[in-house]
C-alpha cells in the first residue's frame, strides 16, 4: 500500500506582458511504502534498471528511534520508514544486498 503526500505547485504564466500566478496541486512522486516486501523488491527492481543513476539514502533519527531509506533514480522515488527492530535489520540486509549490486557491476 502507498501513502501519498498532497503538494500545492504554484504555477506562473506569463501571457501579454502579464503574470498570472495559478495555485494547483499534485500527487508527490515520493510515497512511503507500507510493506516492507513491497518496497525491497520495488527498490532493487529501480536500482537494476539502471545502476548509474540510482541512489541510496539512509537516515536514521535516535530521538525518535526512526529509520528511514530512500531510493530514487530522479524519476521514481520509493521511501520506506519503520520504527521496529526487525524492521531495521531487513534494512540492513537490504542495504548489504545493494552493496553487493554496486561491487559485482
């Protein structure tokens, strides 16, 4: 399951020497997936399309136990973020299994 975030883009046109400001909104293209099997297999699916353009981010937050990771490749961007244990040594042997990605290429 993904959770969208709702954004507000303001857009300007500029017609006859005039500026028109238009407030809109989209869907932002970084969800947070829920699952955690839906994310990994979503994230290294994104990472071996192209290897080159893809990254990893990992944050973790100690005040608040929180561990977040981001994989994006500029065009797609899968967030996962959790707050168990468990959880946090998925992440690990995730981050290890991309690591082995990048060293084998």
């Amino acid at each position: 399951m993904i959770r969208h975030v709702l954004a507000f883009v303001f857009l300007c046109v500029v017609e006859s020497g005039r500026a028109c400001i238009f407030l809109t909104y989209c869907i932002k293209t970084m969800p947070y997936l829920t699952s955690w099997d839906e994310f990994s297999k979503a994230a290294e699916r994104l990472y071996l399309s192209d290897p080159s353009k893809a990254r990893v981010v990992l944050k973790y937050r100690h005040c608040d136990g929180t561990m977040k990771i981001k994989v994006t490749d500029d065009v797609r961007c899968l967030q996962y973020k959790t707050e168990h244990a468990q959880d946090m040594k998925k992440l690990e042997k995730f981050n290890s299994t991309l690591m082995r990605h990048m060293v084998s290429k």
